[in-house]
C-alpha cells in the first residue's frame, strides 16, 4: 500500500490499520446524543455564577461538574476532528468539526466567569476552604495556579467575550488548515523508476530521500512553488493568526506574546531565549555537519534538496510496517515489562491509523479523550524515519495512557513543555538499539547520520523555527507588516544563519515557513528542542542506571500536570531551568559527527 502512487480512498483502506474511532463513539448517532447532553449541562454551569465565593461545598461542586463538563466536551472535540482527520474533504465531518468547535466556544463562555470568581476570593478564605473540605483538596495545586496568574485575569465580562471571540479568531488557523490540507494540490514528478508520481505531504520526505538528485530537486522545486503561487493569500492568514496573538496579548496585560505563552506553563523566558543563545553558540557544529554531507554526497554545491537524503551509498531501507512495529518493540526493551504490554495493546488494538490515504490529514499525531485508550495518526511510507515517527508517536501515547490511569481528569493532560520528552526518549533508545545490533559499517554509519539528522531536524531546526516566531511576533508588536517579501526575506536570512556557506540557500526555500503547520500553535515548536534536549538526558540515565531510572521516568509519565513542567521533569533527573541538558545534547551532536567522520573514512 505504501508504494502505490495511487493513494487509496478511505473506503479502501484495510479495516486493520485503521484506528478503533468506535471505541470513542460506536455511532454518529451517540456522538449527537453526548452533544446534545453537554448542551443540556450549560444551564446547570450557569446557576454557579455569582456563587462560587459562598462555600466550600457550592466551589466544590462547581468543580466537579465542570470536570464532567469538559471531559464530554473533550470526548465530543476528538471524536469530530479525528473523524475529519481521516477525510477533510467529507463533508458530514467537517460539519461535526465545526459544530464541536462551535460548542467547545460555549463551553468556554459559560464557564469563564469561574476564574475571576474564584479570584475574588480572599487567598486567606480560600485556604480555608481548602483546609475546611476534604473534595477541594484534590483542586489545590489548580486554585494555587489560578492565583499565580490573577494579574492577567479580567472581569467576569471581559472573560465572557475574550472566549466567545474565539470562533473568530481561530479562523486565521481553521483557514490554513483547510488550505493546507484539503485545497492545495502539488504537481506530479518523474520518479527514479521512470513512472509519474504526484507530490503529497505524505510523499514529500521521501521524495527528497531519492538518491537520484533530479528527483529530490524536482520535488522541492515542485511543492515550494507550489506555495509560492499562494504567498500573498499565505502571508496574510499567517499575519491574521499573529494579530490575534498579540491581540490575546494585550488584553491580558503581558508584556509580550512570548511571555503570555510561557507563562501558560510557568516558564521563564529565559528558557526560551537561552535555548536560542546556546544554539547560536554552536553554530559551528551544524557548519561542520552540512560540510560533512556535502564532502560525503561528492558534490561540488550542495542545494537544500540534498539535506535529507542518506549519506551512505547502497544502503536501502525499507521496512514494512509489521517489521516496524516488531523493530520498535525490542528498541523499547530498556522501559521494561509494564512499558512493552501498554505498547503491545496499542498495536494490536487499533490505536493506530496507518496509512495514507486521499483527503487524510498530513504528519502524525498522537491524541485522544480521557477514559478511552490514546489514538495515533500516521502515514506511514516504510523508510527508516517513519519507523523513528511510530516509536515516537507512542511515546506520546504511552505518556497519555499512563497519566490517564494515574492521574483524576483535572490533572490528566500534561502540558506541551513535556509533551515531546516522552517521544524523543523512545527515539534515543530506539537508535541506540539499532547500533548496537548493527555490525555492517556502513548501515551504522547510516543509522548515525539518521541520528545526526534528528539533531538538525529537532535541535537546530526546531530552534530556528522558534527564533523565527519570536522575532515574527516582535515585528507585528512593533507595528510592522508581515508581508510576503518579509517573512521569506527573515526565513531566508536563518536558513544562511542556521545552516552557513556550505551550501547554497535556495530561494524556493524562503517560503517553507507557509508549509510549517506548528506556526499557528504560537510558541509550539521550542518545545520540541528543550524536549529533546531532556529525552537525550533520560534516554541516557535509563541505559546507565536502569530499573531506578526507569521507575523515575514512569513516575513522571503518570505525573499528568499535577505540577509545573520544569519540576515534573526533575522527578525523571533533568533541571531544564539551566543550560545544561542543551549544552550536553549539542555535546552528543559533537560525538555523533566524529564517530561519523571516522565511519566514513
């Protein structure tokens, strides 16, 4: 399936590697029966207004039916959007899609004068309250977090109207989304066999993995003019999602769009700031690599269409998706016997969908509702670094399922700052695995380089993608436009930072920043680097220390966001308030490229 150039419809595709959507609603018709129960449930969410300062008892039961509240909600938005996931283009889910989205608006309108009521509460009655009723004990981590935030917290009114703006000011995100996954349409290419093939998200990679350099050159020039086609209808719906960023921004009284974001997750800037010093800092490492590739692939100009094929020479890989799954499962043995069952269940219970097929969302994904098992999206194309995505997925997953068992649903959904920590881990111990078990020179030194890879794919790549959302957000807070020509003159300028004079810098790639979805998650992508960074630290204490590490590391899987991110992560060793593990990954870059370079010799 993987290698048909006709990419099947839904309908086609084998029941088996499609994901058990029933086990969240059997039927449309019940997903309507539990709409309709939540809207029922608003009325009941209204009668708390005005009250919650009476009593412990009317605060506790506030509390809990909005946990019950949100739970169905949670449940309603995942089964609608995934159903759309599966098929943009249909329709009947793209209604389902926007009525969740409509209701979850509602929901968050009638429950918004939660926060200032609550903050209108003396801390010293609070505390009482607490103390007072064994219930709001469970809530006290929640009402201590709400009182860190009170300086950006408005009136019961204000609240009320900054949520229901939210329809409208998610359009600049719901617009790409559907630009960019259901309307827009690359051409087709002649691929290294001779035959015609068409360019999707799915096909992409690959497509610039072909060893043959016309194919890899014909398909970036064939999707980045694709978009350039679009740059002006591209840069405005990027600069509407900013503007409302800043818009967000200045309602709530924060210095800066930079700050609101981290502040969600009680992060210094500095963190993010650092990450981009010490990246800058090493700069020379990614020169020594992309010198490397260039010294290795034997040419005399290296373009940006030769940065993802393998360096190695007659090393082909690939790998069915059985054969994937069996590969991930001995990667994972370091995580022990309770880890490999959890990741077990979730291939052999449909937790998956596999496959690529017409309409589907592009990328991967892990996701899901509190009290089903997690789901994980794929499209799965058997190279090498789509065995990396699945080990990575269930990461995601696995860190759900474990935080879902633990933790009561007010405390089960941890926060994006750690969100990357799990995949990454299973990424490390994965490629370690594969090293260890490889004898063939030249397939370690293939395998290396897919790691070195990830770290310019994650560490270096991901950070320019956070510099280049920072200094976006400060032109549009300064008063500037975000025009075409500006933002790919910017992207143009961290592409010759970010990667030096050892190659050359192709204009065609000024404008990826409009293919790069995580844009419209506003401060999303750092996360992945800072993440990486401390994957390589747990990945590393586990195969040094083993079962201590490794209860360590479940114990902060199942922590859920019962505590702020930086100190669920010193449970599992790592402090990422300081430089440290950035500085110790970038140091295993270091490593990785001598034992390159002496591979190659």
């Amino acid at each position: 399936m993987a290698n048909n150039k006709n990419i099947p419809k839904r309908s086609e595709v084998d029941k088996r590697f499609t994901w058990a959507i029933e086990d969240l609603y059997a039927t449309d018709e019940l997903w309507q029966e539990e709409y309709n129960r939540i809207k029922e449930m608003l009325p009941r969410i209204s009668e708390y207004q005005g009250k919650l300062s009476e009593s412990a008892e009317t605060l506790l039961g506030y509390l809990k039916l909005s946990d019950e509240l949100y739970q169905l909600m949670e449940r309603v938005y995942v089964y609608a959007n995934q159903k759309n996931h599966e098929d943009t283009a249909n329709p009947v889910y793209q209604d389902l899609s926007s009525k969740a989205g409509t209701l979850y608006v509602q929901v968050s309108s009638a429950t918004a004068f939660a926060t200032p009521e609550i903050l209108s509460i003396p801390e010293e009655k609070l505390k009482q309250y607490i103390q007072e009723c064994e219930g709001l004990r469970l809530y006290e981590f929640y009402l201590q977090d709400i009182i860190r935030i009170k300086p950006h917290v408005l009136s019961a009114e204000m609240e009320s109207l900054l949520a229901s703006a939210g329809e409208v000011t998610e359009a600049a995100d719901n617009i790409y989304s559907m630009f960019n996954n259901a309307d827009i349409k690359f051409p087709e290419i002649i691929d290294e066999n001779g035959e015609s093939v068409r360019i999707t998200h799915g096909r992409f990679v690959k497509l610039l993995e072909s060893r043959d350099r016309r194919v890899r050159k014909d398909a970036f020039m064939g999707l980045y003019n694709t978009y350039n086609s679009f740059r002006n209808t591209l840069a405005a719906t990027y600069s509407a999602n900013v503007k409302q960023e800043v818009f967000y921004t200045k309602a709530r009284k924060y210095n800066s769009t930079l700050e609101r974001a981290l502040d969600a997750n009680n992060i210094p800037v500095e963190v993010y700031t650092n990450l981009i010093e010490a990246v800058h800092k090493n700069m020379d490492l990614m020169y020594r690599y992309v010198k490397l590739r260039k010294k290795l692939l034997g040419l005399d100009e290296m373009h940006m269409y030769d940065l993802y094929t393998p360096l190695v020479p007659d090393i082909k890989m690939d790998i069915p998706y059985e054969e994937a799954k069996k590969i991930v499962e001995e990667g994972l043995q370091p995580l022990g016997e309770e880890y490999l069952a959890i990741l077990r269940e979730g291939f052999s219970n449909r937790w998956i969908d596999v496959y690529e097929n017409e309409n589907k969302r592009s990328g991967a994904y892990s996701w899901g509702a509190y009290g089903t098992h997690p789901y994980v999206l794929l499209n799965y194309n058997e190279t090498l670094s789509n065995v990396f995505t699945l080990a990575h997925e269930m990461g995601h997953a696995i860190h759900s399922y474990y935080s879902d068992k633990i933790q009561p649903y007010r405390y089960a959904g941890y926060k994006i700052f750690v969100a990357e920590v799990a995949s990454t881990c299973n990424e490390a111990l994965l490629i370690n695995y594969l090293l260890k078990n490889t004898q063939d020179k030249k397939q370690k030194a293939y395998l290396v380089n897919h790691f070195l890879e990830k770290f310019k794919g994650t560490l270096y790549r991901q950070t320019m993608f956070a510099e280049f959302e920072m200094l976006t957000h400060r032109m549009v807070e300064k008063g500037e436009s975000l025009t075409a020509d500006a933002l790919c003159k910017l992207y143009h300028d961290l592409n010759v930072l970010y990667f030096g004079d050892g190659i050359v810098v192709d204009p065609e790639i000024d404008m990826e920043w409009a293919r790069i979805p995580h844009f419209y998650k506003y401060f999303y992508v750092y996360q992945y680097a800072t993440g990486f960074s401390a994957a390589i630290a747990i990945s590393r204490r586990i195969l040094e220390e083993g079962k201590p590490a490794v209860d360590d590391y479940i114990k902060f899987l199942s922590s859920g966001c019962s505590d702020y991110p930086i100190e669920l992560l010193k449970i599992a060793g790592v402090d990422m308030s300081t430089t440290e593990p950035v500085n110790n990954a970038l140091q295993f870059f270091s490593e990785l490229l001598d034992q390159m370079e002496e591979l190659m010799n």
